[in-house]
C-alpha cells in the first residue's frame, strides 16, 4: 500500500525523529512510504496514494492551534473525500488535547476518513504505532 505521511509543523524544518519513526514502523509493515512536507508540497499528490496519515503540532505549548499550513496542503489535494487516513498529533503542552481536535476538524472538513488517530510522544512510541497503519 502506498502511504503518504503530511508533516506540518509551525515551521520549516526537516521531518522531526517522531515523524521518521512513524515512517519506519509503517515501512516495516511492507508499505511504501511518503513523507510530504506541508510547507514544501502543495498537497496535489495525496489523492494517488491509497493511506493519508497526518502529523501536526501545536502552533506553540500554550495553543490548541495547529499550523495553517496543514489545511492549506489538505484543500490543495483536491478529492480527498473518503481517503482513508491517519490523525496524530505530537505532545508538546497543556493544549495537545485541543490541538488534536482542531486536526481531525480539518481532516473532516476535507471529507477524509480518520480510521487511526493518536498522540505521539516519541520516535519509539510512534514506530510502535506505525506497525498498526494499514494492518
């Protein structure tokens, strides 16, 4: 299965350890995986992949918002309506609770179909989460 992994976090950066981590436990599966840089992609590749798992952040600890490049890249993958998918969020604060509601909102709202959500506190934690992607 081909899986795509849409980081967003609050700013341009390489894919966070957590994120990686999630790649190799979905890889080691025997899928083939993508990771998309929100800030770097417009999102107009997602429809041709079969699994759509999405990483965010909080914008900072003390926010429930996400980064607003994640619906950005979302809307621009037009035709994501019944897209099987994957929501997580990273714990950074008081807020995570919050913020990961504010992601599935915006995966809703692109008509997407959350089958897995979570919250990652590390790169061992998210591997061991990436084992039961598409399982």
């Amino acid at each position: 299965m081909r899986v795509a992994i849409v980081y967003a976090l609050p700013s341009k950066k390489p894919a966070p350890d957590y994120v990686q981590g999630l790649a190799k436990g979905i890889e080691s599966m025997g899928h083939r995986v993508d990771l998309i840089d929100a800030w770097a992609e417009e999102g107009m590749k997602l429809p041709a992949y079969e699994y759509v798992a999405v990483v965010a952040e909080p914008v900072s600890v003390f926010s429930g918002k996400i980064p607003d490049i994640t619906a950005k890249t979302l809307s621009a993958g037009s035709s994501l309506v019944g897209k099987k998918s994957a929501a997580f969020i990273k714990k950074t604060g008081l807020f995570t609770n919050s913020a990961f509601t504010n992601l599935m909102k915006v995966m809703e709202k692109e008509g997407m179909r959350i089958n897995w959500s979570d919250i990652l506190f590390n790169a061992p934690h998210a591997e061991a989460i990436g084992k039961y992607i598409g399982a």
